[in-house]
C-alpha cells in the first residue's frame, strides 16, 4: 500500500510540475511576444523620428541653399528695395489683470509672485481643446500688444512718415540712449512685447496666471509652453548696466519674501 501511495503521490507531482512548467512556458511565451510586440512598436516611432529629423534637415539645407543663391544673385540689393509682404493677425484673446492701469504694472515678469490674472481667449478663434495639455507645463510664454502705446496711429503711416525712434531712452542709464532693439521698450515698430507668467490652472476657455507683468485689457497673439531645455540659456551674457539691475531686482525680491 505504501509503494502505490507514493507512486501515486509522485504521479501527482510529475502532473502538477508538468501543468506548472506549461503555465510557466505560456506565461513567458505571452511575455514574449508583448515585448517583441512593443519592441516593434518603438523601433517604427524611432524610424519615424529618424524620418522627421532627416526630413528637417534636407529642408533646412534647401532653405540656406535658396538663400545662399538669393545673395548671391543679388549683391547690391539694398533694403529700402525690399518687397516685404504684411501679415493680418488679430488677438485670439483679452487679459483680465489686476492691474487696471499702466503705472504700477511690474516692468519684468513674476517679479510679483500674487499678481493674477486670467486670459480669456476667444471661443470663435480659439476653441477649448486648444488648452489640452498646457495645464501639465508650470509657466508658458506670453505674446501681447502694447496696446496702450500713445504713438499707435504711426502703424497706419508709411514707413517714411511714422518718425520711427531709432533709439530710446533708457532710465536705469539715467537719461542715455540706445538701439531700440537693445532694450525691452514698448515702443517699437511693431509693438508686440514677450512675457512669461506661471500656469495655475486651464478652464474651459480661460487661462488663469500668476506672476504677470500686463495691464488689464492686454490683447494676446498667441501663447506658448516654457520649455527649460531651451528657453533657459546657462552662460547668457549680459550688459553691466542690466546686471546691475538684475541685482537689484534679486535683492528687493529678498525682501519681499522676508516681509511675507
């Protein structure tokens, strides 16, 4: 009786060791073909890339190859000459701010953490599914009019009659002047200003902000995400004059967080 019984306890064990190694081979089988399935799926999204990256380029090199030919072709072009074409944009939405009027805005952006304010894009222009996704970026870029400009009307004059300011006045140079382009001014030929601001939250067609530097009613052209891989630049050099400012700026902002 004792020899069945272990006969029948080892045929048990031979069955239950040869289910388990089937389960075992099923299982890695199953694996196995998840993997190569997913392997499949990143090696055609990396050859789709490869494709993108090498379809940038060639056009890219066809870009500085047109250009190269149009310099050449043309080596005493002057830019009065120039056949510019304009472009029509209009504001895809309007900033509520709580700053109602210019004196008092911040000059810089998120030099006032608290400063809130909520752009409201137009549903006609700008549908809500246009947001999806922004609310995982921490701040966006901000591109605005300077719509309260007093010297506006000179857009609507030719090129010739508008008395385009080369250069400005620049306070923290008490009193000097330089290129327009070397400043952050609002008055420029084409008076669009650049800002970035914290992402609080999205909803439906609004996007609340935080740290902004624009006077309520702004008008907003268009807005991107902060990417800091490349929007932030280590090693960016800088005026002494702007340096010292920075410095005041970090300072002050010391001292605001110490009286918070």
């Amino acid at each position: 009786m004792s020899s069945t019984r272990y006969s029948i306890l080892a045929l048990a064990l031979a069955t239950l060791f040869s289910a388990s190694s089937a389960i075992s081979f099923y299982i890695w089988k199953k694996n196995l073909i998840e993997w190569d399935s997913k392997m499949k799926e990143l090696q055609k999204s990396l050859n789709s890339a490869l494709e993108k990256c090498a379809a940038e380029r060639q056009g890219r090199i066809r870009a500085q190859q047109a250009l190269r030919k149009a310099v050449v072709a043309q080596p005493q072009a002057k830019s009065e000459n120039l056949d510019i074409p304009s472009y029509p944009m209009a504001p895809i939405g309007i900033v509520q701010s709580c700053f109602s009027t210019r004196n008092g805005t911040p000059r810089q952006p998120l030099l006032v953490p608290l400063a809130r304010a909520c752009l409201v894009f137009d549903s006609t222009r700008v549908p809500p599914a246009s947001l999806e996704g922004l609310e995982e970026y921490s701040h966006c870029w901000i591109i605005y009019v300077f719509h309260l400009n007093t010297d506006l009307e000179k857009l609507w004059k030719h090129p010739s009659k508008s008395k385009f300011k080369a250069k400005v006045r620049v306070p923290r140079l008490k009193g000097g002047r330089l290129g327009v382009f070397a400043t952050r001014s609002p008055h420029r030929p084409c008076p669009i200003g650049l800002t970035v601001a914290k992402v609080e939250a999205v909803q439906g067609n609004m996007l609340l902000l935080s740290g902004v530097d624009l006077v309520d009613g702004t008008p907003v052209l268009d807005i991107k995400p902060y990417l800091p891989y490349c929007d932030s630049i280590e090693g960016a050099v800088v005026p002494n004059w702007v340096m010292v400012f920075s410095l005041l700026l970090f300072f002050s902002f010391l001292l605001y967080l110490c009286m918070c």
